[in-house]
C-alpha cells in the first residue's frame, strides 16, 4: 500500500472531504454521540479552509481514504494568548473511511501533521477534543498527547485540550517517507 497526501485541490475534492466526515458523524450519532453537532455550520466554515490549502485529503492510489484539516491559527476561544503566540499547527475534522477503521490510518494523518508542522517550523501540534468523549482522550494519551486542560465555556461542547512536540518522522519508523514528489505530494 502507497500512500500520499495532498491538499484538497477544488470543489469535488471538498465535497470528497465533506463525504468522509458526514460518514464518520453518522456512525457517532449510531453510537449515541453527539460530537460534532455543530456539522451544519462546517460548510461555511470549511469553504475558506479550503481556499487556503488546509484541508489534506489521504490517498489510496486514486481513493481517497482519509482528511484532516491543518492550520496555523487556534481557535482564541481555547487557547491563551501566549499558546496562540507559539508557533503551532491546529488539526481538526481528522476522519478515516469507515472500511478503513484498524488500519492506524488516523495516528497515521496526526503523525504526518507533527512532521509538517516540524517542516514549518512549529514547535507543536495541537487539537481541541469534544469534551465528553472519554475515549477520544484515551485515545490521545495513548499517542503521546499531552492533555493541557479542558475549557469551563459552557457555550463550547468541544474544549478539551491536546498538545504535542512537532517533529519529523522517524525514518525507522512504520511510517517513513517512501518519496516525496515535486508536486507537494507526500507519499508514505
């Protein structure tokens, strides 16, 4: 399996992204969850993403399998002044093809965005977990993330807060870069 990854390029590839996340929210809500409630509102949020090159599509060959949005601004709401000062990249709206799920594709995408937030020159990576999904943190803390702390806005229901090092990946590692074309696609 070759693996690549690449900015989502126009319309059909955001609504590709938009497919693997509406996916992913219909199998929480089977599962009772109400993270990501806020989904109606991602559209018009995610159009400006999309416009900047944040939204990263994961490839199969010419499937697309993966998504996570990386950006360098944090959501002020959560994060002090003196994080948001600190050179970092933000991930969020990370889902995987449900036929995919056990294959690590997620640590997969979180591990290639501390190896490009290492490439920008970030000393971290960060995200912002729906604060009542216990599992979701485990799962973090389980990946070396470092859990900062969870917000008190009762407005927000997403708010707890993960951190980790920005670094490249290891070339010994499961995950090392196969080639890395001129096109700004990564391959693994």
């Amino acid at each position: 399996m070759v693996l690549s990854i690449r900015p989502a390029e126009n319309q059909d590839e955001f609504e590709i992204a938009m497919g693997l996340l509406t996916q992913r929210i219909q199998w929480l809500r089977e599962r009772g969850s109400d993270q990501w409630e806020t989904w109606d509102k991602w559209r018009s949020k995610l159009g400006p993403a999309l416009a900047a090159g944040h939204i990263w599509l994961l490839w199969d060959g010419d499937e697309a399998i993966g998504t996570i949005t990386v950006e360098t601004a944090g959501d002020p709401d959560f994060w002090t002044t003196a994080e948001l000062a600190e050179p970092a990249v933000y991930v969020s709206k990370l889902a995987v093809r449900l036929d995919r799920s056990g294959q690590e594709l997620g640590s997969l995408l979180l591990t290639w965005a501390g190896d490009y937030a290492f490439s920008q020159g970030c000393r971290y990576v960060r995200l912002d977990a729906w604060k009542t999904n216990e599992q979701l943190h485990a799962y973090y803390l389980s990946r070396g993330w470092t859990c900062l702390r969870t917000s008190t806005d009762p407005k927000r229901r997403s708010g707890t807060l993960f951190q980790r090092p920005a670094e490249p990946i290891n070339p010994r590692s499961e995950l090392q870069t196969i080639t890395t074309r001129g096109d700004g696609r990564t391959r693994y």
